[in-house]
C-alpha cells in the first residue's frame, strides 16, 4: 500500500490515519496532538514556524512516509 502524507495535509489527519508519525514529527520538533499542544493546521504551517527550508520539508515528507511505511510493514 502507498503512503502519501503531503505538506498541505492537515496533522491531525495525518495522526488520525498513522498514530505512530507522531514519534517521528515530534523527534524534527513538530508539535503535535499526542505531546500535550493543540495543533491546528497543516504540516506545512507546523514546519514553516519552525523555520524549515522548502529542501528541509521534501526531506521530512520522504522520511516520513517512509517511516510509515516501514512501521505498517513491521505489524
């Protein structure tokens, strides 16, 4: 099955579908539900406020959905 998270989805949506991305986002510094902040918005909102470059963000998002793809395998 292909994963496919964008920068324009929305976190929530995101932790809804794949609960352990969290350990990955908050690992970059990326709030998120599970770490107690309300998130409101885009992963692509949460990386601008941190100060992430457009390379910086393609990085993220490949590593991402590698690392759930990874994480569905391994069930």
């Amino acid at each position: 099955m292909k994963i496919h998270i964008t920068k324009d989805m929305w976190i929530e949506d995101i932790l809804k579908k794949y609960p352990k991305a969290q350990e990955f986002l908050s690992r970059r510094g990326i709030v998120c539900i599970m770490c107690g902040e309300p998130v409101w918005g885009s992963l692509k909102e949460q990386m601008d406020e941190k100060g992430f470059s457009n390379k910086e963000m393609d990085i993220v998002l490949f590593e991402l959905n590698e690392f759930i793809k990874k994480s569905r395998e391994e069930v």
